[in-house]
C-alpha cells in the first residue's frame, strides 16, 4: 500500500473526497439542490407563462379569424345589397329613360302636328290670297276691257243723251 501514497492520482481522489466532505459539511449540497430546485421552478414558471400566452395568443388568433369571417360576410352582403341597389338603379333608370323617350315623342308630334296644321292654314291663306289676287287681276282686267270696249263707251254716251 506504501506504492500508492506515491502516486499523484491517490492524493487528486483524497483531495476530492476531502473535498466533498466539506462541501456535505457547510450545506454547499443544499445550496446547490436549492439553486437547482429555485433554477427549476424559473423555468417551470417561464414554460407555465409561455403556455399562457401561447393560449391567449390562440383565442386572440380564433377571434380575429372570427371577425375576418364576419368582416367577410357583412362585405358580401354589402357587395350583394350594392349590386341589387345597382340592377334598381339601372331598371329605374330604363323607365325614367323610356318614359322621356315617350314624352319627347308625344311632344314631337305635337310640335309635327302643330307644324302641319300651321304650314296647312298657311297654304291655305297663300292659296285665298292667290285665288282673291287671281280674281282682282281677272277682274281688273275684265273692267279694263269694258272700259276700252268702244261699244260701251258708245252706247253709254248714247244713254247720256237719251236721258237729257
């Protein structure tokens, strides 16, 4: 046994349990298990607030996806109500447009009736007054040619004398 109190490694494994037996003396062990025990419930405390937040970040996740789909629902109500207001419009529009059309049209007429019955009364005041200048140069010239008619002239002059 003489050999091995010469060799360095007997005196490192002499050391090492001196070494430990007083640590085991001062509580070091203790101190050790407690910081590894306090080191351990840090943990257990960050893995126990991950897993809360991770279950806020879930129902927080789940709400928004709920009010996308109701953002997405009441867009395409929206879109519906817009289109439906939009095909209204275009059907009020085409009744208002034919109901002008047909009032431009009856006013057309009337203004086309009203034209001819004005271009009627017209021709027939160009045709009286052409009938009434026809006659006057008719008669014009009748009374000329009874005037220029010796015969006439000769048996009024001879009444002229007859009456004295």
């Amino acid at each position: 046994m003489p050999e091995i109190l010469g060799e360095a490694e007997f005196w490192v494994g002499v050391g090492l349990f001196i070494f430990l037996g007083v640590v085991a003396y001062v509580g070091g062990f203790k101190k050790i298990a407690a910081a590894l025990d306090e080191k351990s419930a840090k943990i257990q405390g960050d893995l126990d607030e991950a897993a809360r937040l991770r279950a806020e970040a879930e129902a927080l996740l789940a709400d928004i996806r709920s009010q996308r789909e109701d953002a997405e629902k009441q867009a395409a109500e929206m879109l519906a109500a817009a289109e439906a207001d939009a095909a209204q419009m275009a059907l009020d529009a085409a009744a208002k447009l034919e109901e002008q059309i047909a009032r431009r049209a009856a006013l057309a007429e009337r203004k086309i009736a009203s034209a001819e019955a004005q271009a009627e009364a017209e021709v027939k005041a160009a045709a009286a007054e052409l009938a009434a200048q026809t006659a006057e140069n008719l008669l014009t010239a009748r009374i000329a040619a009874a005037k220029a008619d010796p015969a006439v002239d000769v048996a009024i002059a001879q009444l002229a004398g007859r009456l004295q």
